[in-house]
C-alpha cells in the first residue's frame, strides 16, 4: 500500500530524505529528480518487504519503524535507523536475495528502482549511480568490518575453551 501522504507532499518527503546520510549532498532539485524513480511505501507489521531468493532492481531505505532480517527462519537483525537501507548486495551483484525482509510494525521505506537512473541524463545517471554505489561499498565495508570482529571473537573463545 502506497503511502499516500508520503506522495502527496514531495517536500515532506524531500526532507525524511535530507536525513538520510546517502542523500546528505543532494541539493532539493535532486532530490525531486530522485523521487521520479522512488516510491515510498508503508508496511503493516510482519508484511514482507522482501522476499529471500527473489531478483529485482530495487534497494529500500528505511524512513520510520522497524524491519528485521530472516535468513533460513533466522532473524539476523533488526533494522531501526532512518537511512538504514536493505537490498543492495542484490542489486550489486545482480544475484537472488540473500535475505527476507518483514515490518515489525508500521514501516515506511523509500525504494528506489535502480534500474531507472539509466534513463536519466547523462550527468546525473552518473551522480545518482557514484551517490548510491558510494553508499553500498560504505554500507559493505562497515558490514565486513563487523563480521570480521565478530570472526575474531569466535576465534578467541574457541581457542580460550581448547586451552
């Protein structure tokens, strides 16, 4: 269900996304660029957002609520943030879902069609593109970076339970 009230007022809407760090160096003419290719979507608790296995285009910011991560039946976290975003390993590798994705409560997102920003103009299908690849190696470097001191701890409390 579309978020109506989202959609009617794009300067409400332009300014949710004036607090998302990725979009932080949009000017508010961007932004009304970006929304021709978004849509903002609310989510009733324990909707699917996304479906693990799925393949589409589409990467989600999260704007208000909540949204925890199932991989096989397993929650792996719990999504809170304003500019939190989910999907994008997807849309960078061009794979099926790792992942699903469901609304702890009522959950609005931002979704952006990846794919359109290939029928912008050149210069800003190349800004768009920079803006939101920049933001995915950042997302996937933290996340890397977390995985490997988690790695790191396993190691240490094996090695402590062999001594």
């Amino acid at each position: 269900m579309t978020d109506t009230g989202f959609i009617n007022d794009n300067q409400e809407t332009i300014q949710y996304l004036k607090k998302i760090p990725a979009f932080e160096c949009f000017n508010e003419r961007d932004l009304e660029t970006f929304m021709k290719f978004s849509e903002v979507r609310t989510y009733k608790e324990n909707e699917i957002i996304i479906e693990e296995n799925s393949l589409d285009d589409r990467v989600f910011y999260l704007i208000t609520g909540k949204a925890k991560v199932i991989k096989n039946g397993r929650e792996l976290i719990i999504l809170r943030r304003t500019g939190d975003v989910f999907g994008e390993i997807g849309v960078v590798t061009g794979i099926a879902r790792s992942a699903s994705v469901y609304a702890t409560g009522p959950t609005t997102c931002l979704i952006v069609r990846t794919s359109q920003i290939d029928n912008l103009n050149e210069e800003n299908r190349l800004t768009f593109k920079y803006v939101l690849y920049r933001g995915f190696a950042e997302i996937l470097a933290n996340r890397l970076k977390r995985t490997t001191e988690e790695l790191m701890e396993a190691k240490a409390e094996i090695s402590n339970r062999e001594e």
